[in-house]
C-alpha cells in the first residue's frame, strides 16, 4: 500500500513539474482587448489586429474573454473597430454573480467564440460614436438568425485581416534570409516527457527578430507540435490602449484557428530549419569550386623538397 502511495506521489510530482517547465518556456505577452476609449491617440492612419485564445479553467472566470478577436482601422482620425467572438464583460459579470449567489459552480461564462466572422462593430469620428452594431448569436429568439454582421462586413474582416498578416509574414520571412542584420534569435529546447513516454522528444521553439525600423517580432511553439500558436509584431511608438495592452500592430496568441495555422503555423519551423529563399541566397552567394582549391594550394604549400620527392616516385 505505501509502496503504490509513493508511486502515484513520484507520477503526480512528476507531471506538475513538467506542466511548470513547459509554461516556463512559453513567454507570456501581457494584453488587454482593444477598446476605442483607451486609444491613445487616432491621429495616424494604422491598424491593429488582435486574435486571443486562451484555455479556460474550470470553475474559474477568466477576467478578460478567453476568445476574442479584435481588429482596429484608425484613417482620417476615424476609428473603425471590429470583434470576433465579443462577450459584454457586463453580462459576464452579471452571471457571475447570479451563479455565485445561488451557489453553482461556474462553467465558462465567454460562451461567444471566435469563428472568423466579426459580430461587433463600432466606428467613431474621433471619440464621438458614429454607429455601433452587436450580433448575439447566442440568442436563441434571434429572429433573423444573424451569426455575423453580413454582407460586405464579413469578407470586409477577413481579407484585411488576412492581408495585414501576411504582409508581416513577408516582412517576418526577409529577417530569416537576412538574419545578420535583423539579429535573428532562434531558441530550440527539448520539452520534458511524462514517465514511461517512450515517443519522440518534442521542442520549444520560438523566434525573434528586429526590422531596421524597430519592429519586433516574435513567433513561438511553445508545445512542440511543429505548429506556431503565437505571432506578434510590435513597435515602441508610443501608441497604446492602456497600460501593458501588448503589440500594437498584431498579436495572435494561442491560435487554435485552422486558417490562422495555414498563415503562420510554419514560421518556427522555417526559423529553425531555414526556407527555400534562404537555399536559393546561399547557392547565388556561394563561393565556387576553384576558388577553394585554390585556396588550399595557398594555405598548404609544399617546399620545392618535397615535390621533388613526388617527382621521383
């Protein structure tokens, strides 16, 4: 009996340790969802995308919405802000508080997830609000059925979405060919394994980079899969939405989203094991054949004894 009591104890310590190495790896980026109100300022044309995705506990309310995604277009001093997956933090917090009164536990009350269709929209000429427009597709009386705002919103969403990421992934894959000049920062460990796990080792990775113009990026896989979960780019402009509200140009973290992993769900792996731009610079750059054996014959000569010697063979 004490011998299986000490057994489970070593298992049990054994995977909270893994669970904590693993975590420690991953970089926590600190954020918070854009809201108009915080911006800073709106007197630049720029955009911010935000897609957040985090793994709720059970029986514990997230203080911000585990899944949302948030894309903001600031132009001619308007502000055009879109969300995926919007909760109102009032109505979560009302519910929150029914269920603790009447002594229930709770389950995850941000029941609205992201699905790549935006369900909020706000835009303001400057601070002052111009129109708004929330779809709750949690209702059940809805009578239009509306899962999305519609239309030209929905492709509106997604194609410049998708376009303000892979215009970074573009940026992201010239610091890889070039990675004297942008510093690139590969980090490459091996994940610790369960007891008895004989499978393969996985490994941590993430990237690091920095444009000529102070972008930062960063990119990690944090669980080994092979497949990047978080990508962010940042600039230290001074433009925010309140005290750490993180990246302020794109932030993706946690993706579980296929579309989002056919973007950038290659990005460490690319980092770690170069890409087929990268070949193609090394060939253009390489030196030839000749030049090396001439180098050879220079480095290693041979005294006019010594070919003598060969001579006579």
């Amino acid at each position: 009996m004490l011998r299986n009591l000490r057994k489970y104890l070593s298992v049990s310590l054994m995977f909270i340790l893994i669970i904590q190495v693993t975590d420690a790896l991953s970089k926590e980026i600190p954020y918070k969802v854009i809201e108009i109100k915080n911006i800073s300022r709106y007197n630049e044309d720029r955009l911010v995308f935000q897609h957040i995705e985090t793994e709720p506990i059970e029986y514990k309310v997230d203080k911000t919405d585990n899944s949302i995604a948030a894309l903001l277009i600031v132009k001619d001093k308007k502000m055009y802000l879109f969300k995926d997956g919007y909760d109102n933090p009032q109505t979560v917090e009302t519910r929150r508080l029914i269920l603790e009164m009447e002594s229930r536990l709770i389950p995850d009350l941000w029941v609205n997830k992201i699905d790549g269709l935006p369900d909020f929209m706000r835009i303001t000429d400057r601070r002052i609000e111009l129109q708004k427009k929330i779809v709750d597709p949690t209702k059940e009386d809805s009578k239009s059925g509306a899962k999305s705002l519609g239309g030209k919103f929905d492709k509106f969403y997604k194609n410049i979405r998708d376009k303000l990421i892979l215009k970074h992934l573009q940026i992201f894959k010239t610091l890889m060919i070039n990675r004297k000049e942008s510093g690139l920062y590969v980090v490459r460990k091996p994940l610790p394994k369960r007891v008895y796990d004989r499978g393969p080792t996985k490994y941590f990775i993430s990237v690091s980079g920095k444009t000529i113009d102070g972008k930062l990026y960063y990119a990690e896989d944090a669980d080994g899969d092979g497949i990047t979960e978080t990508f962010s780019v940042t600039i230290p402009d001074g433009f925010h939405w309140g005290y750490k509200s993180g990246p302020n140009i794109l932030l993706i973290y946690h993706n579980k989203q296929e579309d989002l992993k056919k973007l950038i769900g290659h990005l460490t792996r690319d980092a770690y094991y170069g890409t087929a731009e990268e070949a193609k610079a090394i060939e253009k750059s390489f030196f030839g054949e000749e030049e090396i054996n001439d180098m050879i014959d220079d480095i290693y000569r041979m005294s006019p004894e010594q070919k003598k010697l060969l001579k006579s063979e």
